[in-house]
C-alpha cells in the first residue's frame, strides 16, 4: 500500500511540475505575433541585364501575442539596395530604416526611408522607397520568389491614416523575378 501511495504521489508530482513548467515557458514563448519580411536576392534587372541588382530585407512588425495583428506602422527593421552598373564599372548602394511592413498570405508591401547612401546617391537621403515581395517558396526547390520597388520619392502615401484604418502604400506589383536568393514573408 505504501509503495502504490509514494508511486501515485511520485506520478502526480511528476504531472505538476510538467504542467507548470509547461505554463510558465509558453508565455515566454509566445509573448508576441509578427509579420515580417526577411531575405536577399539577386533580380534580373531587363533594362541592363548585366547590372547585379541586389534587395535584402530585414523588416519586421510585431505586437502582443493576445492582441490584434501587427500593426503596420510598427515596423522597424532595415532595407538595402546595392546595384552594380556593368556599363560603367561602377556600384551604388542605399540603405533605408522600414517606416511600415503589410503582411498577406506570402504577400507583403513595405516601405523604408533612406538614411545612407554611396555619394553617388546622396540625394536619395530622406527620400521613400515601397517595394512588394512575393515569396513564391513552394517547396519543390525552383525560386519563384518576386519583388517590385518604387522610388526615391519625397513621400509616400502614410502607413496608416488612423488608429484602426489602413490607407495604401504606394508600391508596385512584384516584378521583378530573382536570380539567386531568398525572401521570406511571414505574416502573424
């Protein structure tokens, strides 16, 4: 008797801590929900087809777990443009601070303000860039990941034009297709 007592009390302790260490890791875990947009490629640029045409973003809009998804205009997170010209031996870079990050499916707009440039670029500083990603990732190992970009603009149409409504960021459809590379779209 003594032995089933201390095996059943064994057991249910057993239980217990499982349960509450099982308790206090999920919120640890699962704390917050995020849209994103990550990854680099290589876009096959028909204006100049030997240019190398580089986008790599890291942008990112996160809110609390048992809230409302992200909102857009909680993004942070970087963009980078890096664009050979073969014609001219020459290479320009910009790299924006992302302002807003709409995630879809594997569909997402975002937007960045440009805070460094090559010299070449200089007077890009300040200016907007909007860029659509398409992360055609379906499994079978054939990149069909898309993106499209517009600017430099002085502005771009806001993030969001009110607590809980959503106005349209200017960018154009993904099309551009990638050479090499990857870009991953997650949304909340």
């Amino acid at each position: 008797m003594a032995t089933t007592t201390f095996r059943t009390t064994t057991a249910l302790c057993a239980v217990a801590l499982t349960a509450c260490l099982g308790v206090t890791a999920s919120p640890a875990t699962a704390t917050t929900r995020e849209s994103s947009v990550t990854g680099a490629g290589r876009v096959f640029y028909a204006p100049a087809p030997d240019d190398d045409v580089r986008f790599t973003f890291d942008a990112h809009a996160v809110s609390p777990a048992d809230g409302p998804a992200p909102r857009p205009a909680d993004a942070r997170g970087t963009v980078r443009v890096h664009h050979r010209v073969a014609a001219q031996g020459l290479a320009v870079w910009a790299e924006g601070e992302v302002n807003c990050v709409m995630t879809s499916g594997r569909a997402a707009t975002l937007t960045a303000v440009i805070t460094r440039t090559s010299p070449e670029l200089g007077s890009w500083m300040g200016k907007h860039l909007g860029f659509t990603v398409f992360d055609g990732g379906d499994g079978s190992g054939r990149n069909l990941d898309q993106m499209g970009s517009t600017g430099p603009m002085d502005s771009l149409a806001k993030c969001m034009a009110g607590e809980n409504s959503y106005a349209p960021v200017l960018a154009p459809a993904p099309f551009f297709t990638l050479q090499s590379g990857n870009y991953r779209v997650k949304a909340a």
